[in-house]
C-alpha cells in the first residue's frame, strides 16, 4: 500500500509531461487530465482509509534510510487534506473546462494545473522540511503562471504582488532551512522532532518564529495578509477558486504540522497563536465589509476564516486540533463552491462588481441557491458543514477556557454573515437596476445560469457541504483521531524511522 | 561558519532588501536575486566543515559537508526559473504601461475615495458614487497620470 503515498506526486508530474506532448489535441489533454486527477481522488480516498485503519505509511525515496533519504509520510492529517483538495482539483478542473476563457485559449493550461496538483499532494504527504519547500514552491510557481494567464495589465499589476512577496517568503524559507541545518544538522520532521527538544531556549524560539513567518505568508494570517485580497481577485475564475480553495491551506497545513510535530509540548506560542488568530478573523471580515466587488469580499474572507484555524491550533488541546482539521477541510469545500458560484455570477451578469449586478434570483434562480448554500455553511447555520466545525471550535475554546477569542469568533461570525448578506441583497434580491453590461449568450440554453460544466461542479460542492453537515459524527470522529495523532506523534516517528 | 560567509551574507540580505523596497519593478527584481544569493550563501555556510559524506570512508578533514550544498543548487535552480517568469512580468507590464513602476492597486482607491469626508469630493472632478466608473477607465487612469506628473519624459520614453 506505501506506493499510494508517492503515486498523488507522481502521476500528476507523468500526466503534465503527457498533456505538453499532447498539445496538438485539446480534448487529449482534457482525457489525460481528467484521468489523472480522477485517479487521484481514487488513490487519496484508498489511502485515507489504510491510513485510518493501520496507522501512518511512510515511503523513504531511493530506499535510503529516514534521515538520509527523502521521506513521504501519510498520517490521517495529511491523506483528509490530500482527499479533499484532490475532489477540489478535479471539480475546478471540469468547471475551467466548461468555462469560455481560461482553459480553452492556453495550450499550456491543463500542463501547469497538474503541476500544481503534484505540488500540492507532496507538500501535504512530504515528511522532509526541505521537500516541504520544493513542493510549496512547485505549486507557487505553476500558481504565478496561472494567475497571470491572460496577461491583462490588472493581472500583471497584481500577480507581481503576489510573485514578489511569495519569493521573499520563499528567502526566507531557505534562510530558515540553512538555520535549521546548521543547528541540527538535519532536515528530516521525523528527526527533527527530537533535536530541536535539545536546542537552547532562545535558539529553539527564534526557529518558531521563523517558521510562523514563513508559513504565515503563505497563509495569510494577520500581518502578513495583505497580498492576498489583491492578487486573487483578478485571475481567471476557476483559477481564483482552486487558489483561494487550497493554497492558503497548504500554509495553514505546514503551519499545524511544524508547530505539533517539532516543537515539544512545553514551548508552544499557544498565546501569540490565538491573539493572532483573533487579529486574522476580525481583520479579514471588516475588510470583506469595505468591499464592493464579489471576489474581493470573498478573498478577504479567506484571510478572516484562516483565523478560524489557527485559533484552534492555538488551543492545543485534541479537540481544539480536531476542531481546526474539521474547520479546514469544511472552508476547502465551501470556499471553492463560493468562488466557483462568484464565476457563475460574473459570467452571467457580465461584471463582479456590486453595483453592477441585481435582480438575479429571477433571472438565475439556480445561482442564488448555489450561493447561498456554501454561504450560509461558511456562516455557520445548522445542517451545514460549517456549522459542526464552528460548533466543535466553539466547544473547544470554551473546555480551555480561552473566552475572549472564543468571543472574537462569534462576532465575526456575525459580521461574515453581514458581508455575505451584502452579496446576496445587491446581487440577487434587488431590482436590477441596468440592462447587464454584456448579456449572456442565452443561445444554448442557458437556464441554469450558466454553461453545464461550470454549474454540475459547483452544485456537487454545494451538496458536498451538505452532506459533510449530514456526516457530522463519522467525520467529527475522524477529525479526533488526526488530532490525537498530531498531539501525540509516536506513531508519525515510528513510521519513519522504525 | 566562517565570518567571511556570515558577512557575506549579511551584506547580500541588506542590499537586497534596499533593493526590494524600490519602487521600479527592474530593481526589486535585482533585489529579489540578492536576497536569494544571501539566503544560499547562508546555506552553503550551515555545513560543518570536515564532516564525510553519506559514504563510509577515510578522508575524514578534508571534506565538505555535501548536504547542504546540493539543497543550495536546488534553491539556485528554482529561483532561476522564478527569476525568468519575473522578468517575463516585467517586460509585458512595460509593454502594457510604457513604465517601470509598480502600479498602485485600484480597487484600494476606490476604497480609500469612498472614505473621504464629503467636502473633499465635492470639489473634486468626479463627484458622483466612485462605483460607477467603468472598471477600464480607472484602471489605467491612475498609474500613468502620477508617472507622467512625477518623471515626466523619463527614461521609459528613451527606451522606446
């Protein structure tokens, strides 16, 4: 069973190579790309369930031995995030299909959508800090190409915010590692974990920080946010969704997996963590609040609801952990599914912005309940999957005592609800004010509000929401067991080096 | 590690950082490449000198610790590439503006218009709702007016 650790890396890097060679045929490409990241489901879901049932699978590349060689480790934190962003690429993957635009104009599209697939998959089961920074840069880079895809003076104004803070980032990171080398001499987790507990204090506190930077940009928690409002918006749709939908994660992922796994217990920044958190959620929603344009205010919600994760990383309890696995994988979901109804909306009524649109629960029925589904489950209400995740985050701050932050999230709970209501008056409920901008091409048939293969992908994530609402017990559970796993790493460390 | 590295690496760091903080897009690129080379310098120089390769063997003394030098050429390797799709940037937002500068954000101005007190619009050539301009008017609007007022027939116009 270990190949299927390697293969989400593999396969995707063997399909882009296949689709260049392929340029010539556009629906080749789409059957390999399809194929590859259909597969990818298939073996991230295989995996969850061996991992889920005989504990973390660690595959050492080129057979040399843990902290020598290149290790991939799948433990039940990582095959949950590789699972769902799997089911992510795939859908975007059809809806940028569907979509006019994008995919259809670049020959190079679907080549640099599996790279960053591949680079995903292996930032989310690489057991090496090193290959931690290959991979995120994989993905960054094949990310750099598809936001500046058309090459529109607003995408390049904002993709060169984007590139240039990621690659200070990425500086620092490799300033980082060489740190870490020069202190350990290793860069294995595994053998990390037990040799950063010999460290000094203030050397081992230094490396932290460091790490929360690094990570911190990537994720866009509070004083390192700001790029991210600004260059997500402006990129082709599908492109925005899987974005929004998945790279902050990867940060959010690399952020739990090296503050549970390297640091021992007694030296955790459990307070600077959860008055960061604090400052993330409220920042993020009174900066949706300002907005004006669809993407904008869903984009500044990512960095408000990163908030929400690592307030329950900073908890550091198994249920505040589990609450945080339960809340990523839960926005995954939501967030792309919001991103790909704002697509639909943009494309249907010509324009994202809000003053510009109205009137559209008449004239797209279908996309006002597909908005308002992830939306609603992005607020928290009952029988959808947000709820259960703030429900369980709640739960935790409380049992620890962390009232005040605990506080801070339901008021921005509150205030998501208000800048989501704002999307949902002014697109949808209000008259609409001006004939659109450019009416859509209703000559096939578009009463669903949009081509077939943008609103089927969309609708399966607004179902997946709620059916993750509907399985709130078996995932909840599942969500304990990756905690108690993070919290307590002997089995992580024994399937690395036995 | 060796003073002569640290220091080294120190004054790539700092140029670098200079150099990032421009606010022309060919400097914060050179930047970008500085900080990049101080980050491997730093890295080459995290190895203990002395110390043999994975392999068993003697000639322990007069080697070099390898690890740390193959992960510096693979940084080398992808902020080679990274470098090439900046410069890429670069040149097509030339192309696209006739200017070097970093572009302000727009969406930012209408924000930051739509918080000015009420006496400063109305005097102001376009006192109506900031939302309705068309999104193609302000976006090029503003990036070339404050260059030609600030660098009037400045380098960029020589290029050509």
């Amino acid at each position: 069973m270990s190949v299927l650790v390697v293969l989400p890396v593999v396969l995707p890097i063997v399909g882009a190579a296949l689709s260049i060679l392929l340029g010539g045929s556009r629906p080749a490409q789409r059957a390999v790309v399809l194929t590859v990241l259909g597969a990818d489901v298939v073996m991230a879901a295989a995996l969850l369930v061996e991992v889920d049932r005989h504990g973390p699978v660690a595959v050492q590349a080129g057979g040399w031995p843990a902290p020598v060689g290149v290790t991939f480790v799948a433990d039940r934190f990582s095959a949950m995030m590789a699972l769902v962003a799997a089911v992510m690429l795939l859908a975007v993957l059809v809806y940028a299909i569907g979509q006019p635009g994008a995919e259809r104009n670049h020959v190079g599209f679907q080549s640099v959508y599996l790279v960053m697939a591949a680079g995903v998959s292996a930032a989310f089961l690489t057991g090496d800090l090193f290959n931690l920074f290959v991979s995120i840069e994989m993905m960054l880079t094949a990310s750099y190409v598809l936001i500046t895809l058309g090459g529109r003076l607003d995408q390049v104004r904002s993709g060169m915010t984007y590139v240039v803070v990621s690659l200070v980032a990425s500086v620092l990171f490799v300033a980082l590692l060489a740190l870490v080398y020069a202190s350990t001499g290793t860069v294995n987790m595994a053998d990390l974990a037990g040799r950063i507990a010999e460290l000094p204090d203030g050397l081992r506190s230094a490396l932290a920080v460091l790490m929360l930077v690094v990570f911190g940009i990537k994720a866009a928690i509070f004083p390192l946010y700001f790029w991210l409002p600004d260059s997500y918006p402006t990129a082709p749709s599908p492109v925005t969704a899987i974005l929004a939908g998945l790279l902050t994660k990867v940060g959010v992922y690399a952020i739990i997996r090296t503050q549970t796994l390297l640091f021992p217990a007694e030296t955790r920044p459990a307070t600077l963590l959860l008055v960061l958190a604090a400052a993330t959620m409220l920042v993020g929603v009174l900066g949706a609040i300002a907005q004006g344009d669809v993407k904008r205010i869903l984009s500044f919600q990512i960095v408000s609801h990163i908030g929400y994760m690592v307030m329950g990383l900073g908890l550091f309890t198994v249920s505040g952990l589990a609450a945080a696995v339960l809340y990523t994988v839960h926005h995954i979901v939501a967030k792309t599914g919001l991103f790909l109804t704002g697509g639909l909306i943009e494309h249907a009524g010509g324009s994202s912005r809000l003053t510009r649109l109205g009137g559209m629960v008449r004239s797209a029925p279908v996309l006002a309940v597909l908005f308002l589904v992830p939306a609603l489950s992005l607020v928290g209400i009952p029988p959808l999957s947000g709820f259960i995740a703030k429900l369980a985050l709640v739960d935790a701050a409380a049992a620890s005592s962390s009232y005040a932050v605990m506080a801070v999230s339901l008021v921005v709970s509150l205030l998501t609800l208000y800048s989501l209501m704002k999307i949902w008056i002014s697109v949808f409920w209000s008259p609409a004010t001006e004939p659109l901008a450019s009416p859509p091409d209703r000559a096939h048939g578009e009463h669903l509000g949009g081509p077939l293969l943008m609103v089927v992908p969309t609708a399966v994530l607004a179902g997946l929401t709620v059916a993750m609402g509907l399985a709130a017990g078996p995932l909840y559970d599942l969500s304990m067991r990756a905690a108690q796993d993070l919290l307590d790493p002997s089995a992580y460390l024994t399937a690395v080096a036995p | 590690m060796s003073v002569l590295l640290a220091a080294t690496a120190a004054g790539l760091f700092a140029v670098g950082t200079y150099l990032v903080l421009q606010r022309k897009l060919s400097r914060i690129i050179i930047g970008l490449g500085l900080l990049g080379h101080g980050a491997n310098v730093l890295m080459v120089g995290a190895g203990r000198a002395g110390r043999a390769a994975i392999v068993d063997g003697g000639g322990e003394g007069a080697l070099a610790d390898p690890l740390p030098q193959a992960l510096a050429l693979t940084a080398i390797v992808i902020s080679f590439g990274t470098t090439a799709l900046l410069l890429a940037l670069a040149y097509r937002s030339w192309l696209l503006t006739d200017d070097d500068e970093v572009q302000d954000d727009v969406e930012d101005e209408l924000v930051a218009r739509r918080g000015l007190p009420d006496e400063d619009l109305r005097g102001g050539p376009d006192p109506s709702d900031p939302d309705d301009d068309p999104d193609d008017d302000t976006g090029d609007d503003t990036g070339r007016g404050s260059h030609r007022a600030t660098d009037a027939g400045g380098t960029a116009g020589e290029g050509r």
